[in-house]
C-alpha cells in the first residue's frame, strides 16, 4: 500500500490537460484513519437520510443457483439435479397442478446467492464542502440502511481516503453519517486511489456480484489519471454532483470506461432516483 513518505502537494512537475483530461500528478494516497472528533450530525443532515431511504426503491439481485455450494441464503428453488431437501409444502402445491410432474415440479430448498457486494465511494476534498457534504453524508447514511442484507463497504477520500466500513463489516447507518461528518472537507481530489482501494475490496468477490459507487465532482487534481483504475473494476456507477464546479467529461469516461453509467444530482432529492436506476439492472 502506498504512503509513508511526505508527498509534494506543489503544482511543479504535474500535467494539466484541460476538461476531461485530468491534472495528473506523482502524488500517491494514503489511507489514514477517522479521529473521534465528538462531532455528530446535524437534524438536517439526520432528515435528507431518512428522506433519501424512504424513496429508495432496490430491487433484491436475481437468485443465482450457479453460486458455489454453500453460499447466499436459503431458498425454495425447482429441482435441477442438486439439493436432495425437498419443500413438502411447496412440491405438493406444484402436484396439485400438474398431476404428471417434470423435475422442475419438484421444489427444493438450497442456498442460492442474493447478496450483492458494493463499495461506495465519497468525495470529502475541498471543493466537496457546506451542502455536498449534507447530500454526502445522507447518501451513506440512506444507502446503509436500504442495502442492510447485501455487504456494503464506504471510502471517504480526498487526496488520501479513509475507510469507513469493510466488506461484510456490519455498521449502523446513523455511525457511518457520524463517521462521515467527522472528516472536514479538505484537499486535493485523488480520485485514482478510491478506486484502487475498490479494487482491492473486491479483489475475492465474484465479478457479477460486484459494483462500485462514486459520489464525487470528478474534478481531480491529484495522484495518477483516474481512468485506467475505472477500466479495472466490474462496475463503476457515477453519482456526478453539480451544485458547483465540476468535470462532466471525466465522469463520462469514468462510467463509461467502468461499463457503468452516469447521473447528475443537483440536490439531495436526487439521489434516490439516480440510486434506484443503478440498482435496477
């Protein structure tokens, strides 16, 4: 993992390309930890999460019964030549249709896979302050709690990142608001090492199982070019915030280079939609 050494937060030696082709420096993130700063979230920021949950709409993933043996949760499932546990109640309603059964007549239960793993990463540099970081917070907070059965990981970032909740690490979603609110927004945007740090989340996870949420303005200037990082991970959707400055082209190639798409938000309402969009499919 990089870091350990002081980095040079100078301008000298970087490539500025103009909108789309994003200031690339030598720069390399560090993951550092959250210090209890005994700040706690204000109502308002409590409410827009609340508000975002109630207009969620996640479908659950499609069962899977090609996942390994052992795996997911237990469901009833037609027979196809696996689980010798047969559903009496269910098979005999599937009898009482069709009095000369297929295989697929007989009910079963076996575990099947219904989890999804999905790593969401938050913008807390500077250009990230006042109102973005309310919507921040409240969209960790609504996407906790709505994606309670699934595995959630959250990486707050700036030129360095934080992680503020591990796969399969189970997190209350007012402790992850509260986790949030406690790092100021501040510094450069790295927006390459969130998403390498995704990528070694989900370096065990199945590639259908797997996606990753940016909330972020995209306008990165610090650390190496963000794209080849989106290209390397299963699924990359892009929240783009737009309440201030911004680069829409570099959200574009991200989602677009990440076989994800792309939404825009203006304020918190937005985030639901956008969210039961990605989820969708």
């Amino acid at each position: 993992m990089p870091g350990g050494e002081p980095r040079d937060r100078s301008d000298a030696g970087s490539k500025r390309t103009g909108s789309g082709a994003p200031a690339t420096t030598g720069e390399q993130g560090t993951l550092t930890s959250v210090s209890d700063s005994g700040v706690t979230p204000d109502p308002e920021t409590l409410r827009r999460a609340r508000e975002i949950a109630a207009r969620l709409a996640v479908p659950r993933p499609r069962r899977d019964v090609t996942a390994r043996r052992g795996a997911g949760e237990i469901e009833s499932v037609p027979y196809r030549g696996g689980s010798d546990d047969i559903d009496l109640d269910r098979t005999v309603e599937q009898l009482a249709e069709h009095p000369v059964p297929d295989d697929e007549d007989i009910v079963v239960r076996e575990r099947v896979r219904t989890r999804r793993s999905v790593v969401l990463l938050v913008d807390l540099s500077g250009s990230m302050r006042g109102e973005r970081v309310r919507t921040a917070a409240a969209t960790v907070g609504a996407l906790a709690a709505e994606l309670a059965r699934d595995d959630l990981a959250v990486i707050a970032f700036w030129s360095d990142a934080a992680v503020l909740a591990r796969l399969g690490q189970r997190v209350a979603p007012q402790a992850l608001v509260e986790s949030m609110v406690r790092i100021p927004a501040r510094g450069l945007t790295n927006l390459a090492f969130p998403l390498q740090v995704a990528r070694r989340e989900l370096a065990r996870v199945p590639a259908r199982d797997a996606r990753v949420l940016l909330l972020s303005d995209c306008v990165h200037n610090a650390g190496p070019d963000p794209r080849p990082f989106a290209a390397r991970l299963p699924r990359l959707e892009v929240l783009l915030d737009t309440t201030g400055e911004q680069d829409p082209d570099l959200a574009r190639d991200l989602a677009r280079l990440g076989r994800g798409r792309l939404r825009q938000i203006r304020t918190y309402r937005d985030v639901a939609p956008a969210l039961s969009e990605f989820f969708a499919s």
